[in-house]
C-alpha cells in the first residue's frame, strides 16, 4: 500500500436478496477477481446456517463469481426494480 487512490469503474444492479436488493462490483473482471477475496481460487461455499437467499451459486472460486453474474444477469429494463436480477448498462 502506497497510500494513493485510483478510479475503478464498476458495473451495478440489481439482486433479489442481496442486501438494498442491489451489488456493485469491479467492471475489469481481472480486478474483480481479487476484490473480495486474498486468494482468487478459494472456493466459496453456500452458508447454511445464515443463508442469504442471492442465486448465485455455492461451490464457485472466487474469481468466477463476477464473470458469473455478467452471464447471468441481463442488462435491466425501464420495468426492473429492486428484486430482479439484472444489471445496469455502463
């Protein structure tokens, strides 16, 4: 860390049960990959005991989780709103 602060340009929308039914995430998938977790290949799994109701699968790395949602989650119409899954044009 060297201290200084850059853009990262990001891509939003919405998702049934995230929390505000809404995400925010890196656009640059290769930025992404590292933005939620140390190690990109780590493997995450569904929470069973608190689970929060989102659809994106369990069992997926780290990395593949935001190239996921891109394939996913269309791009939202005039008619989305919280509690669809789609993102917004960027």
């Amino acid at each position: 860390m060297d201290g200084h602060a850059k853009t990262v340009k990001v891509i939003a929308g919405f998702m049934n049960n995230a929390f505000n039914s809404r995400f925010l995430m890196p656009a640059n998938l290769e930025i992404a990959k590292f933005a939620y977790c140390a190690d990109p290949t780590q493997v995450i799994n569904l929470n069973t005991v608190s689970p929060d109701g989102t659809n994106v699968p369990g069992g997926l790395q780290c990395q593949d989780i935001a190239p996921w949602i891109i394939a996913n989650y269309p791009l939202c119409g005039a008619a989305d709103a919280p509690g669809s899954n789609c993102r917004f044009a960027n």
